[in-house]
C-alpha cells in the first residue's frame, strides 16, 4: 500500500481485533468468507443502501462517504444521525448480540475504534464535535452507545501510527 494512500477505516477495526488479520487482508491480500463474515455482509444490506430519510425531525444517511486529510482516513459510514440540536450521531453495524454490560471485548473495542474513526472525519468534515456514536447490534436490535472521549481518540491515533507501520514494513505479525 502506498505510504500516501489514505487508510481505509475497515482496517481500524480490523487492527483493533487483530493485527494479523489486518496484515492478511490489507497486506498479504488474502480474505477468506467464513459464516462469520457472510452474516455480517448479509446484515448490512440495508445500512449498505445508499439514501437518507427523516424520522422525527433526525436525517438518517445511509452508506455516507467520510474522510479525514488530518488522519489519512476514507471509508463510508453505515449510519449517520443529523439531530435537530445540531449534533451528528455515527452509527456502526455488527452483527452479533448486545454484549453483557461487564468487561469489553476485543471485538468491541474494535469496533469502538472504528466508530471513533468514523467521528474523527465527520468531525474534520462537518467542522463540529462529534462526543457520542453507537453500535447497533443486528442479532439483539439494539444500540450500545460509545462516548469518543479523550482515550479512545489517542487509541485510534496510535492504532494508525501502528497500521501504517504495519502496512509499511509488510510483514505480517
């Protein structure tokens, strides 16, 4: 991958779950389907739609194209809330359930990386904060929110210094 070439956000997520598998895909090229993988495409055809609605008063985009120059990121969000106080809300699919309210997985700090990704670049698009996003969980129907808090934005920052030194050196950990 070239050095220039902006990150794609899916390779946050893929990192923070697992460097090797972030390596295999965006390095090495190598993607093999499993159950796992097809469920999650299958659950996101309809955030994947392109189009906006209202619903009391909030616009709801689908499949919007983000980037940050700031960062080097692109990629797309599933959801994208515009509220009527003005705040803009991301919203990622997964596919399982509603984890237990205890402890935090790999996987959802994964994804919670993700969607801070997402905020950084509607932040540097929109020119406004982004504090609060969530992860609606397909398998139970619900919403776990997420705050971008200072934490989670140094996480993402040395997640990318990490990929892109992971992309860079090209091997695979």
């Amino acid at each position: 991958m070239d050095p220039d070439e902006p990150l794609p956000i899916a390779a946050v997520s893929e990192y923070g779950y697992c460097p090797r598998r972030c390596a295999l895909i965006h390095v090495e090229s190598i993607f093999d389907e499993n159950v796992f993988t097809l469920r999650g495409e299958a659950a996101h055809l309809r955030a994947d739609d392109i189009a906006w609605h209202t619903v009391v008063g909030v616009r709801i985009e689908r499949a919007l194209p983000v980037w940050s120059e700031r960062l080097g990121l692109t990629g797309r969000c599933d959801i994208v809330e515009f509220r009527p106080d003005g705040t803009i809300h991301p919203v990622e699919y997964k596919y399982g359930p509603l984890p237990p309210a205890h402890g935090i997985t790999f996987a959802q700090r994964a994804a919670d990386l993700q969607l801070c990704a997402q905020a950084a670049c509607l932040e540097e698009m929109f020119g406004i904060r982004v504090s609060l996003g969530s992860i609606y969980h397909i398998s139970s129907r619900r919403r776990r929110e997420v705050v971008i808090d200072e934490l989670l934005r140094r996480d993402l920052e040395i997640a990318l210094a990490n990929i892109r030194q992971l992309f860079q050196d090209g091997i695979n950990p």
